[in-house]
C-alpha cells in the first residue's frame, strides 16, 4: 500500500479492518472511539512541538485479538 494516512478515520479503518468486526458492532464503536481518541491526542502533541510526525501503518505487523481466549467475550 503506497497511499498515505493522514486524517483520524483512514487510520483507524485501515487498523481495525484485518479484525472482520462489523462497523455496526458496540466493539468496533468502541474501538474506533478509543483509537481516535489516542490518534487525535497524538496530533495535539505534535502540533504543539511543531514537529511534524509522520507514520508508516503499512509496516507494522498486524495483531489479531481473540477476546474469547481471554473470556472477554
């Protein structure tokens, strides 16, 4: 993937799909929330610094989560 991810929501729905949880579910509401939240703080930080900060989603490894192993289901 070359394209890049600037705004919140291309981040998070890049970071959220490789899960398969409809966008519709609390859990993917939830998610999203929190992963804004964490992005947007981020962004505040750096805009303050006045150093502008750019990462690269494509090269990290995706992590698949199974709250049923952990009974969090």
């Amino acid at each position: 993937m070359s394209t890049k991810l600037n705004r919140p929501r291309e981040i998070i729905e890049f970071c959220l799909a490789p899960l398969g949880i409809s966008e519709k579910s609390e859990a993917y509401k939830e998610a999203f929330r929190r992963l804004e939240h964490v992005i947007k703080t981020f962004q505040l930080a750096a805009a303050r610094e006045k150093q502008p900060v750019s990462v690269d989603f494509t090269h990290i490894n995706t992590i698949t989560i199974d709250e049923r192993a952990h009974g969090d289901e």
